[in-house]
C-alpha cells in the first residue's frame, strides 16, 4: 500500500503512483488516470530518478487522444515540463 511507505521511499511512490495512473487508463477511466497523473508528476518532483522520467515518459502517450480534455491537457504538460526539466 502506498500509505505504508515512509517518505524515504520517494521513488517507489513515484513509481507506484505512475503504475496506478497507467492502470486507470487502461480501463478506461481517464478522470482516475488524470487524478493519479497529478499525483505521480508531484512524487516524481521529489526525486531525481531516472527510472521515474522513463516510466513518466511510458505514461505519456495515455494522455494524448484526449486533447479536448483541459483535465488530460494538464497532467500531460506537467509530464512534459518535467521530463525537459
């Protein structure tokens, strides 16, 4: 569970939160990939990990297709600027 972890395990979060958001796209639930996106960049901000930017950069493409979403606009520029970052 994620709230087990203690905030020295900042990239498992990361990652654990990435794995979530790609699950709900996956079924079909874009607000809960969208929350979970949100929620995955904000973990993935605390870390310097590459693994992280690699498994953000995987997540990507589940948000494009939904360009007339500002809910989906907002997470995938977030992907975006912190992966050029």
């Amino acid at each position: 569970m994620l709230s087990s972890r203690g905030s020295e395990a900042g990239r498992s979060h990361a990652l654990d939160r990435i794995g979530l958001a790609e699950c709900r796209f996956l079924l079909g639930d874009v607000g809960g990939g969208t929350e979970e996106t949100h929620r995955a960049v904000a973990a993935a901000r605390l870390t310097q990990s590459d693994r992280v930017r690699a498994q953000l950069g995987q997540l990507y493409p589940y948000s494009v297709g939904h360009q007339a979403s500002r809910s989906v606009c907002e997470p995938r520029d977030s992907i975006r600027d912190l992966l050029s970052s």
